[in-house]
C-alpha cells in the first residue's frame, strides 16, 4: 500500500468503504446489464461464459436482497411509527 502526503494508517475502517443492501442490489443490477449485453455464449472478462444458468442465479440473487431490504425498511417504519 503506498500512502500520500498526509495520509495516516489506522486499524479503522472508514465509514464510506462500508456495503450497504443497496450496494450490493447495484452491483447484482450492473452485472444482470454487463450479461445481457455480452450475450449467452460469450465470456466475460474474466473467461466466465454467460449462460441461462448463471443469469437465472443473478437474478434470483437480486430478487432475494431487493426483498430483504424491502423488509428492513417496512419494519424500521412500523419500528419508528410505534406500530407493530
């Protein structure tokens, strides 16, 4: 790791590096667009082929955290409203 003028090394993890549910929702919606677009058949950068298979885990991956999330944030406003 090489630092900069006026950088610091602490065993901190700064607060902007941490994933949020939304994060990973992004990065499952970006890599559904990123197969679409390279096609079934073809290889991603990393020589992974695109097939059926592997689009039908990503999007069932995606649907589970957008459903997950979906339910934190109902029970943080039935948690905050008082209302159970």
């Amino acid at each position: 790791m090489q630092l900069n003028k006026g950088d610091t090394m602490t065993d901190e993890t700064p607060s902007r590096s941490r994933t949020t549910i939304s994060d990973i929702i992004y990065f499952y919606k970006q890599q559904m667009t990123r197969f679409y677009r390279i096609g079934i058949g073809n290889k991603t950068e990393f020589n992974t082929v695109v097939t059926d298979r592997l689009l039908d885990a990503t999007l069932r991956r995606l649907q589970e955290l957008q459903s997950k999330r979906d339910t934190l944030i109902h029970k943080a406003k039935v948690s905050r409203n008082g209302v159970k």
